[in-house]
C-alpha cells in the first residue's frame, strides 16, 4: 500500500436517539460539511464518494451528498452491515493509494428505528441465513431473545465457558464505557453506572444484560482522504495517514468449527490485525490508543484477544487489572464506543476514524492519550466483514 494517503479532514455530528434527530440526508450533509472545513477545502474538489449506511433505500449516498452540490462526480453507495463506514474509508483508501483519485470523501450515516435490529425483507433467504443456522447447530434459537445478542452473548458464553470465568469483566467493560463517555459531547449516554446497575439490567442473553448492549442510534461521520502530493499542492494539513489497512470476510472456521467466538468475527478480526501488523513493521505493543467494536461488552472483551492487546485466555485480567482505559496499557475507546457514544451502523467506522485523528492531532480535549503517535481502529460487521486501520502520526 501507498505510504502517501493523508486523512486531511474529519467530522461528525452528536449522535441522539431514534425520532429525536434530523433525517439521514441532513444528518450526512451536516457531518460531509464539517469534514470539509476541517480539511480546509470546497467541495468542487472532491473526486469521488463513497458513502455507507445499511437502513436505506438505493442511493441514499445522492440523497445526502447532493446537499454538497451537483457535481457529477461518482457516489458509489456501500452496505457492509456494521463494518459499512469502514468499508467506505477503505474503498476511499484503495482509490488514493492506486492513483485513481486524489481527494476522496468516505461518509456514513444512520437512521434507525427504536428497538432490535431486524430484516426488512420474508420473501428471500436471509443474507446471514448461514451464521443464524451454525449459532442454532451450537446453541438453540430463541424466539424471544434479539438475534443479535443471542451471537454475541454466545460468544460470551463461549469464552466464559472455555475459561472458567464470570460475566463480571463485561459489566466492568460498561462501566468504563460510560465513564469515558462523560468527556465526550458526541456520546448518547454520558451519565454513569455502577456495576452493579449493569449486572441487575434486565436479561437478554447468556451473560448480557441490557446495559452490556449498545443501542440503536441515530447519527454520521465523514473522512476526507488526499495524496500526500494533493495534501501539499493545496496547503493541506499531512500530520496524519493510514499507514495500514486490511479488510477480511469470513473464513471457513467460522461456520465449520462450532465456536461462537469464530461465529461472531475472531478469525475475521484476528487476521486483519495480523496483516495490519506485518504490514506497518509494527505489534500490538506499539499501540497506546485503539477504537474498537463493542456492540456489545462481550464483543470488546473478545476483541482485545483477537487483536493481540493480550494474550489469549487472559482478558478477564486485562480488564480487571484496568489496562484498557487511562492509566493502564492501552485505552481502548476513548471516545465510550458503541456502547455509549452510539451504533449509527453506517456511520460508525467513520467516527471511529474521526476520534483517532483527533487523538493523532492532540485535538481530543478531555480524552487525549498524551503522546499518541500510532492508533488501531476495529470495525466489524457479521454475515461478514472486518476492517482494521493503522493510523500514523507524521512528525
């Protein structure tokens, strides 16, 4: 991959409840402008978008983007289910590093309805008809449990059973969400919890609890991604860029070997944080600071294995021992993730994004991890895809 491409703007809106927010196309404009000042660039300038959301109809992209003006320039609509913002970023990557373009927009967003996330179509098999089908081979199906905590509390379960331990490091893992949160104005949910509020919180699969869940949410991001020779011929700012990036669909393991834990993502994961790896001449130990996908609290405590933040078989230590937040060995979400900064599917991997640049940039205020020079982005999305970014800070 091209060492050259420079993320030279970055933005977002506050993220907010279903039904309390504007409409996707004025929510994605709003976050597509404040990329743009904070690149320092007009829109005219813009190549190529690529914009990502999953609850829409066909050309939402146009919809949004067209807010900007008309400019004949290609969207390209991208629904990669939760991992969509990430895929746009790296498809925005793809363009700049071949040379097919020079400034590139990724732009995500969300409009979601309250409640469980379900499928909009009966008439088709469903697109993760194969994932549904090996969790009910391992586990059962239950019809009164949402589908999406039945997989990923099954891959808590999993790790829970394989080692001997208890859901306690997940609600500590909420805690520490919310606690995070509270210096950060974008976040939905800012108030704190204890511990025990989040094991009391009602039920809603194997070892989660409602608090332990991220909820639906409304929201966008934008990323505005240049060659490091457009960067300079328009006085653009060149103090951050992808250094690595590997995108993953599923493996054959995830189907075939009767593990939650492979069922919701960890080989997906596991091996773009490897190629990430290789590729920048780098290790887990490098990293002070990382966004990750907690959609649920069992997901980021998987996850911190998966990436190699710890050794396997010893998350529960990890979290206990607080090496997750400020203080520790790597604070993990900083900007309180999914679970309390909100899961606007389609704009997700874009805020993540956006909170590691401003971190790069020492620009994240109360947040800041001092010194950051490299950030580890995660982004996943079931039936299936992985995303892992690399971010480096150019002295």
């Amino acid at each position: 991959m091209s060492a050259n491409v420079q993320v030279v703007g970055v933005g977002m809106i506050p993220f907010g409840k279903p039904g309390r927010t504007d409409s996707y196309d004025v929510m994605g404009e709003q976050a597509a402008r404040a990329a743009l000042q904070d690149a320092g660039i007009a829109y005219e300038l813009v190549q190529q978008a690529y914009v990502s959301y999953v609850y829409g109809d066909s050309t939402c992209g146009q919809a949004a983007i067209y807010g900007l003006g008309q400019t004949g320039i290609p969207v390209i609509n991208v629904n990669n289910n939760c991992a969509s913002g990430s895929t746009a970023l790296w498809l925005a990557r793809q363009a700049v590093a071949g040379g097919a373009a020079e400034c590139v927009i990724a732009l995500g967003f969300e409009q979601m309805q309250a409640g469980a996330l379900k499928g909009n179509w009966d008439d088709r098999p469903r697109a993760m008809a194969r994932g549904i089908e090996t969790m009910t081979g391992i586990q059962g199906l239950q019809d009164s449990a949402p589908m999406a905590a039945q997989l990923f509390g099954g891959g808590g379960q999993a790790y829970m059973d394989k080692y001997g331990i208890t859901n306690e490091a997940f609600a500590k893992i909420a805690v520490k969400s919310r606690r995070h949160a509270a210096n950060n104005p974008y976040a939905v949910f800012r108030d704190p919890i204890t511990e025990e509020q989040v094991l009391a919180s009602p039920h809603q699969y194997g070892p989660l609890t409602r608090l332990m869940c991220c909820p639906p949410t409304c929201g966008a991001a934008a990323v505005i991604i240049a060659s490091e020779d457009f960067a300079r011929r328009h006085g653009l700012r060149t103090d951050v860029r992808i250094k690595a990036q590997a995108m993953t669909t599923d493996f054959s393991s995830t189907f075939d070997t009767g593990d939650m834990m492979r069922v919701i993502g960890y080989d997906m994961t596991k091996d773009a944080a490897r190629q990430v790896f290789e590729a920048a001449g780098v290790g887990p130990e490098d990293i002070p600071v990382v966004e990750l996908h907690d959609c649920f609290t069992s997901n980021e405590f998987i996850t911190y294995e998966a990436l190699r933040l710890t050794p396997e078989g010893t998350a529960e230590k990890f979290v206990m021992d607080g090496d997750n937040t400020y203080g520790g060995r790597v604070v993990v979400n900083p900007s309180s993730g999914l679970m309390s900064k909100g899961h606007p599917l389609g704009a997700t991997g874009l805020a993540q994004c956006t909170e590691l640049v401003w971190q790069l940039r020492g620009e994240a205020e109360p947040r800041q991890v001092e010194g950051a020079c490299l950030a580890l982005q995660h982004n996943l999305g079931l039936g299936g895809a992985a995303v892992v970014t690399l971010y480096e800070k150019v002295k």
